[in-house]
C-alpha cells in the first residue's frame, strides 16, 4: 500500500510534474498495443472488405464511442468517489469474512442481482477486489453477472431465444459461477490490482 | 432498461453529493480519481473498440453458422464454444446469430455453448471495462478459471437429456 490508498493519509497535492507522469501513463506501451490493434484491424478490414465496409465501421465506431463515453465517465465518477468514501477497514473484514462455498454462492446471487449491464460491474468489481475479497469470489461474481444476470436474461436471451432455452441455459448455468470460482482459488498465479499507471512504471 | 440507465447516471450524483456534504475534501479527492482513471482508461478505449468493430467485421460468422447447424453431440458443442469466442460483437448481432442457429436445427446444447462462450469472452467489455479497471493478472486468471465453462455447459445438458431418455421420459 502506498500512502495515497491510506485514507488516513492526505493524498499528495497533484504537482505538474504528477499530471505528466499521469499523462505518460494513459499513453504507454498498452496504449501502443491498442493503437497497432486496431490499424492492423482496420487496414485488414480495407483491404480485405473494401473502402465502404470501412467507411461504415468508422461510422459505427463514432455512434458506438458516442453512446459509451457518458456511461464510463458516470461509471468513474461513481467509482472514484466510493473509492474515497469506502471504509476500507470494515469493508475488507466484510469481504474477507466469506471465503469458502458460502461466499462463492453469495458472490453468484450478488452477480444475478447487479443491475445496470457492465458499466456497475465492472466498478463494483474493482472496488471489492481491491478491498480484499477471495480471488474465487471475484470470478464468481463476474461469471454470474455474464451468464446469469437477471437483466441480461430478460432483455437479451428472452426475446431471441424463447422461454424454454432461456430457461435450459439458465438453469444448466447455476453451478458454473461456483465451478469457475473454486479453479480460480486453486491457480496461483499472482494477483494484482495495482494502479495502472503504477504497472506502466513497473516495465522496462 | 431506461430505469437501468438512470441508475448509472444517479448513483454517481447522489454519492457525489453526500461526498461534497462531508466537507472532507472527499468530492475533490474521488473526482481528482475519477480524472486520473479517466485519462488513461479512455484513449486505450478508443483504440480498442476501433480495432473491435473492425475485427467483428472480418469474422466470417456465416461460415462459421454452417458447422454449427449441421451437427450434434460434443462435436456442435465444441465448434458452438469456439463460434461464441471467435464473435467479438456485441449482445444485437450475437443473439441475431444464436436465434439463426436455432431455426436451422442447430442442437439446444451448441446453442447454449455458444452464448455460453460469447457471454464470458466479449471483447468490447475486456478492452473497455476489464483490462481497465482490473488489469491484466485478473483477466488471466478469469480467463484460465471459464475456459472450460461453454463445453461444460452443453455438455450438462447433454447428460441431462441422455439421463432423462435413460429414464423413459
């Protein structure tokens, strides 16, 4: 833990000099990886598809950023101020209290009950693995939210796939959430919910 | 789903509210976190839902439609996983596919291995919500932990089915 994760530190005050590691950060290497990413997509896509294919992709791209970028600034806003106001303290001994089947199972209702699609989620997620929760519970919880969350499932598999394959899939669906938490907890490969900017500075 | 949306917009003007009433200089801090993830989840966002839109593209989904309808057994079940993690689109154009499937014939369990797949393995949510907001390391770690969740699951029904013919019913 650094000093700023400690609330019972002030935070240190945001300098010039902190805005441009910030800024250096956002564009690192995985940046870089992202950017090559989508110029080799896009010039397959010309190549392969044609200028107009592309032209539409570009378009789709443009409404699809335009339709998401208000929901991850609200989704950051929230996640930023629960980050700052969460007692740590009490909600790491609240998550580290269930660590058997008994969390697992807890982890797959919290998962079905999430509402508000990725964007509540993911944040959610983020706060309560950095609070401490077992690592089968976080891949418990967001298994449950993909195959299970009662609001994909009525908006989604209900009225393409019917009652009865929704019903099939849900139910066959019941113990995956639990079966991928418990591999979860037996691979140990480190774990880490570091800042991001901190892992940038950690490579050569 | 509008009462879902508001939710996403309210929930973050109610706690910054009660943050602003602490006087604590909890506001500043958690929108300074906001900013500072804000800097760098967005431009990597960017590119990836760019490079996304274009790989959805090149991916031959109807070809791949053909294997999926034609056979039954573990076989479908196999080539539905791969279907669903091959599909990089989103909910719209993915549940069109699994719906087509399910009027060509294809076997309930390829069908619910394909959701199965495409449900854990969406692109657009690993590069916009997960490698942000968890990082790398646990995106391995889930990724090890699910692979074998969409054969497993119409693998399940399956044996669900051949218990029940076993049965006589």
């Amino acid at each position: 833990m650094t000093t700023a994760d400690n609330p019972n530190n002030p935070r240190p005050a945001y300098t010039r000099n902190r805005w441009i590691t910030l800024l250096q950060a956002s564009f690192g290497l995985s940046f870089w990886l992202f950017a090559g990413f989508a110029l080799v997509m896009g010039t397959l896509c010309y190549i392969v598809l044609g200028p107009v294919a592309f032209s539409s992709a570009v378009t789709k791209d443009l409404q699809q950023l335009l339709g998401i970028l208000p929901r991850v600034v609200a989704a950051l806003a929230l996640a930023g101020f629960i980050w700052i106001l969460m007692p740590r303290d009490r909600f790491s001994q609240l998550v580290g209290r269930y660590r058997g089947f008994t969390g697992l199972v807890l982890a797959e209702m919290a998962g079905i009950i999430t509402p508000g699609g990725p964007a509540s989620a993911f944040p959610f997620l983020a706060i309560i693995g950095r609070a401490g929760a077992d690592r089968g519970i976080l891949v418990a919880y967001i298994t449950s939210w993909a195959l299970l969350g009662i609001q994909r499932v009525l908006v989604w598999d209900l009225p393409f796939m019917g009652a009865e394959l929704t019903t099939t899939r849900f139910l066959v669906s019941l113990p995956l959430p639990i079966i991928a938490g418990l591999i979860a907890q037996r691979i140990p490969l480190p774990l880490s919910f570091g800042e991001p900017q901190q892992q940038e500075q950690g490579r050569p | 789903m509008s009462i879902m949306m508001l939710i996403i917009y309210i929930a973050p003007i109610l706690v910054g509210a009660y943050a602003l009433s602490r006087r604590d200089k909890s506001f500043q801090q958690g929108l300074v976190r906001g900013l500072e993830q804000f800097t760098i989840i967005v431009p990597r966002m960017i590119c990836a839902l760019i490079g996304a839109e274009f790989m959805a593209m090149l991916v031959p989904t109807e070809f791949i439609s053909q294997f999926l309808g034609t056979d039954a057994g573990m076989v479908a079940i196999l080539i539905g996983s791969l279907a669903g993690l091959l599909v990089p689109s989103g909910p719209v154009i993915s549940f069109s596919i699994a719906a087509t499937f399910a009027d060509a014939g294809a076997s309930v369990p390829a069908i619910v291995s394909f959701i199965t797949a495409w449900s854990l393995f969406t692109a657009h949510r690993i590069f916009i919500y997960e490698i942000p907001l968890l990082g790398l390391s646990f995106l391995r770690l889930r990724l090890i932990s699910v692979i074998i969740l969409p054969p497993l699951a119409g693998t399940l029904i399956l044996i669900w089915t051949g218990m029940l013919s076993l049965a006589g019913l």
